[in-house]
C-alpha cells in the first residue's frame, strides 16, 4: 500500500516539473484619460510590467503610479498627493486570468475576457476585463481599454479644487512581450 | 518509512505551491519597489516666514502675492483699525520662475516703508532631493538673494544693499507631518536699523513644521532666531514667529497666518522684528501662490 502511495505521490513531483510559458514585460505603456468640463486631463507612463503565463493564463499587470507624466507638472503633484496618495499605495495591479484559450504558435488576434482582481488606492475590486491578445510571428502582446470609477476604489474627488477629474477614468493599456527565460 | 512519505510530501506540497506562485513570484520579483522618484515635502515654495526646499518645476511661474495686515490689538489694533485689516505693515509682490526643474529665479518687491521698500532678487538651487527609498533622507535647498532699498534717504548708493544665503534641510517624516530647519546669514551694508551697537551681518536659525490636516490643509508653524546681541528682549527685540493654514487649490496655495513680523522678507524680519505677541503686535497675513504652466501641450506625448 504504501509503495502505491509513494508512486503516487513521485508521479505528482514530476509534474509540477513541467516547464511553463512565461511571458514578461517590462515597458507596459498605461494611459489614463479624464474627460473634464474645463480641460481633459490626461498621463501617460510606460514604466508598467506584466507577466504572462500561456500555461496557465494568467495575465498580471503593476504600474507605478508615481511614474505617470502629466501634462502640467502641479496636476502631477496633486494626483499622486491628494487622489491616489502614491505614498501610501505606490502601485496599482491587476491579476488576472484569461477565459479563452489562446495557441501561442498560431498568429492571430484573439479578443480576450480577463477575470481578475483590480487594486488601485487600497482597494480591489473583482472585475471581467476585455481586451486583445495578438500573436505575430511569435511574438505575444495584449492591449485593453477599460473604464476604472474613481468612487469603486475610494478615491476622492476634493471639492475645493478648480478642475476636476472624471468620475470614470479611461485606462487604455498595451505591452508587448519577451519569452522568459528562467536560468537558475 | 513513515519519515520518507513526510519528506515527499513536503517536497510536493512545496512543488505544488511553486506551480500554483510560478507567475506570482516573477511577477512579485518585477513589481518591488525601487522608486527614487523625488518625495514632495511642501505644498508650497514659501510657508509663512520662511521658504521651502521645494523648486518651482522648469518653465512654471509661480505669482506670488504676501500680504500683512496691521496690528489687530495693541495701541493700533482693535475695533477702530477693524483688527489691523485697515492697515498694510507689508506687501510683497514677486515672481518665480524654473529655469531647471531644480534651479529657480525669483524678484520681488515689499512694501515695507520703513526702510524704503526693498526689490530683491534670488536663486534658489535644490541641491538634494528625498527618495521614496530613504537612499536620500532629506531635502536640501540653498537660496542666495540680494536686496536693494529704493527709497528713503540714504548717505551713499552702497547702503542700500542687503545680501542673504541661507541653507534648508527638510524631511518629509510621514504623509502628513513635514519639518525643515534652515540656518542662514544676513548681511546689511547699513545696519538695520542703524543704531550703535548693532551688527552688519547676522547668523540666524529657522524652523518650520508642516501637518496635514486634510487631504487639502495642512497647519504651519514657522520660527525664527537671530543670533545677534544687539537683539534681546531688552533692546526690544523679538523672534518671528508665525502660525497657519495652507490650502491647496490646484495651481493655487493659499495660506492664512497669524504672524508677530510685520515684513516678509528675510532680510527684513530678521533684521528688525520689534513687534511681539505679548504687546498685541500680532497681525493676520496671507500668502497667494498661483502657478502657471508653459511646458508645451505636445510634450505630453513625447518622452518627458
């Protein structure tokens, strides 16, 4: 019985040795775009990373929120002081997992659903997000456009200030992979 | 036997765990944190007395309006001077512009009439930044300034001069509390005020507390200390001290203080604060700080 059992338990040992297909990169580009009744506020950073796994598929995002660039140097100071306390919460992130499977030795465009959880501010919230998944010449890359509501994540909107953000802001997101290499 | 089937199976729970973590754990290595992007100490180039180590950005200008009222109690305060708010003791009008993100030019002028107005000039360099990483635990920021008096009677062109260089070091402790101590050294060509026994140049020390209060307020107290003899409590001297509340607007900071200094230039309120709490020589003040942006709207696109 227990010889089984130690069979057993070696056959399971060998699998979890089974390579995975890891995707990374490490230049996302994010954007962020807030229609306003003044002026649009918009910021853009490419200082995002992403790793994919097309085992798996799971698909996870991280921005520093501190790297976006605005168009004017005090909106800067006060998204990352007054709305996102970049401080506090440096990162916003996103892991995920996509629905669909996708054949990474065929090129094409695959529209995607990724299920995952969205942390911004603190606070994370269980969101389906769609987004592409484009296989060219072996080379992977996703890119989505979603709406993120300030309220969802406990960003406050202050009163006192002259120009205002959205509500809802824009994000688009695109990043272009590299296979990942594990020398240990 | 039973010891083999223990270690299996830690090496396969561990296995397992590795599977389950694989995209997590070079996920976790890709997204730590090494940011050493620059901390924002103050809200702010100027708190209520003294400057901060803040810049302004390359290309901003930053207008600037210091006002001080008049005594609100005291011999010239109370009701028939509506606490002071019917007097000026001092205007400062100036302008600041980032010529480098770290490097700023700034003039000004003040009221101040008795000593005849003061138009100042001054560069301020921040030579040090704090980082997000502690790589650099404070901020240091060095200003030089020289003044020239325009009015007034003066018994030659050089008595008008007044020079001042101080140094400030500031650390953002927390989110929310901020302080920075600044020593500097004044010089005046003519003493002021021009009394036997008084100093050409003067050592003094500031210090300066900033704590947020809301996301948008922050409470400000600011103090200074000439080290000087011939200023003492006997001679009627007495240390600037100021107490407000500095609100953010977005392009505008606003700050309302209650202050004993009638001036609001160093050179000035350094040299001759003569007006003191205890006598009700303490006036309300503010400070209007609006920013404007000439970067151009393209560059939003390209890398910056």
């Amino acid at each position: 019985m227990m010889k089984y059992v130690c069979i057993f338990l070696l056959s399971l040992l060998s699998i979890t040795k089974t390579g995975q297909d890891l995707y990374t990169c490490k230049n996302a580009r994010i954007t962020l775009f807030s229609s306003a009744l003044i002026e649009d506020i918009k910021a853009v950073t490419s200082s995002g990373v992403s790793v994919y796994n097309a085992t798996t598929g799971e698909l996870n995002f991280s921005v520093p929120i501190s790297t976006f660039q605005f168009e004017k140097a005090f909106m800067q100071q006060h998204f990352n002081s007054d709305y996102m306390e970049s401080d506090k919460y440096p990162r916003a992130i996103f892991k995920g997992k996509i629905q669909e499977h996708i054949d990474a030795a065929k090129d094409g465009t695959y529209p995607v659903n990724v299920i995952g959880d969205l942390t911004v501010h603190g606070i994370t919230e269980k969101r389906t997000i769609q987004g592409t998944v484009t296989i060219k010449n072996g080379i992977v890359s996703t890119a989505s456009e979603f709406m993120v509501k300030c309220a969802d994540h406990h960003i406050d909107i202050p009163q006192i200030l002259f120009y205002h953000i959205a509500e809802s802001i824009k994000i688009t997101v695109s990043a272009t992979y590299n296979p990942y290499k594990n020398i240990p | 036997m039973k010891s083999l089937l223990t270690i299996l199976f830690l090496a396969i729970s561990t296995g397992v765990m590795a599977q389950v973590t694989a995209t997590d754990s070079l996920f976790n290595s890709m997204s730590s944190d090494k940011q050493h992007g620059p901390v924002t100490i103050f809200e702010s180039s100027r708190l209520i007395l003294t400057q901060s180590t803040e810049t302004i950005k390359k290309n901003n200008l930053n207008v600037l309006v210091i006002h001080r009222f008049g005594d609100a109690a005291g011999n010239l305060g109370g009701g028939k001077t509506f606490f002071g708010l019917d007097a000026v003791a001092d205007v400062y009008i100036g302008l600041e512009y980032g010529l480098t993100n770290d490097l700023n030019i700034n003039i000004g002028r003040s009221t101040i009439p008795t000593v005849g107005g003061l138009v100042s000039g001054q560069l301020k360099y921040a030579a040090l930044h704090q980082t997000n990483d502690d790589s650099s635990p404070l901020a240091i920021s060095l200003i030089g300034q020289a003044g020239v008096r325009p009015y007034n009677t003066y018994s030659s062109f050089g008595d008008r001069w007044s020079y001042f260089g101080q140094a400030i070091f500031a650390r953002k402790f927390s989110h929310i509390f901020s302080f920075q101590v600044a020593p500097s050294i004044l010089y005046n060509n003519l003493p002021e005020p021009n009394e036997p026994g008084n100093e050409n140049a003067i050592f003094s020390l500031s210090a300066t507390a900033s704590l947020k209060v809301t996301k948008l307020m922050s409470l400000v107290v600011d103090y200074a200390h000439p080290f000087s003899s011939f200023r003492n409590n006997n001679t009627g001297f007495s240390d600037p001290l100021g107490v407000g509340m500095q609100v953010v607007t977005g392009g505008h900071v606003f700050t309302l203080n209650v202050t004993n200094s009638r001036a609001v230039n160093e050179m000035n309120y350094l040299s001759n604060t003569t007006s003191d709490y205890g006598r009700g020589q303490y006036r309300v003040g503010f400070t209007i700080s609006r920013m404007f942006d000439f970067n151009h709207k393209e560059k939003y696109n390209t890398k910056r």
